[in-house]
C-alpha cells in the first residue's frame, strides 16, 4: 500500500519529499503539476493535458486512483491563495463525490501559500538563513492572507521580495525551490504554529494509524 500526493508545484514537491518520512509510515508517490489551474465543470475536462496544471487533472486523476487497490489514499496539497476556504472544499469534495469508485481523498490547504508552512516554524527559518530579518518575521501572523512568499522573501532574500519579483517569475519560482532544499531539512513537524500545516498533519495521522 502507498499513499498518492498531488501537489501543485516542483517547490513544494521537493519541501514533502524532505517531510514525507516524518509525516508519514507507509510509502509515498509524490507528483508535481506546473500550477494548480481550476477546476473543471466536468469530470472529462476539454484542457491541454501537456499543461498539467493539478485542479484541471484533478477530477480525472481522481477518478483513477479510485481503482487503483494498492492506493491507501490521495493527499492533495495545493495553496489557498485568495480563495474562500470553505467554498473551495466544498467544490473539491464535490468532485470527489462524482467518482465511482471513489478513492480516499484528503485535501489539505496552505493557508496563503505553502511557505506559511516554513513561517509556521522560524527555529526551522534561521538555520537555513542565520541573518533572515527578526523583526521580518516576528511580525508575521500565521496563515494570515498578507502576501506569505513575499513577506519570507523580505526576511531572507537580498533586496527583499521587490528586488526578487524585477527579477521575474522564473526567478521567484527558483527561489522558491530553494527555501524548499534549504528550510525543509531542519522543520519539527511536531512544533510547527501554522494551523493550516496542524491541520494537514492531523488528517495524516489518520493514515498513519491506520484509521484511514
């Protein structure tokens, strides 16, 4: 048995391929997607398949993983952003319910972005970068809608987030990726204070007790 994670970007692929061993008991097959898109008003989406963007997949990988017996569950993580959060589970699970059969699914939201899950442990924060900007993050509120990247930009990154984005997307992307090589390492799972990253290690916990 292993369990199947979907998430929605190479950066946040490599920050669970480092956390997977401490979230997880059994094997974990880890996809990444290039964005995580929308989601479909269908069940056979009309997209480009080479785009592979997570929420315009999702409701067909869904539907496969369901008769696939060697897979314990589905574990998607994609980032809030602005959406509503209620609103946007709802519309998850209601994919969900559409597939026949319907695969063990648990959706779990970085509540702005995923790198509310770095700020969410700051021990973890300034090992990786010992001369980050104290007062950058003490005054960060966890999983608070506020620009998340930006702000762990501004405390670590030359120049801050500005200088980062004149840079460009590309740019931002590898930053990304390299917070992910470089703060994941040192993370406690167990000590982390972003509710969002509780949350989702709660939902594991049914895996890995076998309750799921």
């Amino acid at each position: 048995m292993y369990v199947e994670l979907l998430i929605e970007d190479m950066s946040g692929k490599k920050a669970m391929e480092i956390l997977a061993p401490k979230l997880f008991n059994i094997p974990v097959r880890i996809t990444a997607y290039k964005g995580i898109g929308h989601l479909p008003k269908n069940m056979k989406p009309k997209t480009d398949a080479s785009k592979r963007q997570l929420l315009n997949q999702l409701p067909k990988l869904l539907q496969g993983f369901g008769k696939v017996p060697d897979c314990k569950a589905v574990v998607v993580i994609c980032d809030l952003d602005d959406r509503d959060r209620q609103a946007f589970l709802a519309e998850l699970n209601s994919k969900l319910e559409e597939c026949f059969p319907k695969p063990t699914s648990i959706f779990c939201l970085a509540i702005e972005e995923f790198e509310a899950w770095y700020l969410g442990d700051l021990n973890a924060v300034r090992k990786a970068y010992p001369r980050a900007k104290i007062n950058v993050l003490n005054g960060y509120k966890n999983d608070s809608i506020c620009g998340t990247w930006e702000t762990l930009a501004d405390a670590v990154y030359t120049g801050g987030s500005k200088a980062l984005k004149n840079k460009g997307w590309q740019a931002v992307g590898e930053q990304k990726f390299i917070w992910a090589e470089k703060i994941s390492p040192h993370m406690n799972v167990h000590e982390n204070i972003s509710p969002s990253f509780n949350e989702m290690r709660n939902k594991l916990h049914g895996i890995n007790s076998g309750e799921i």
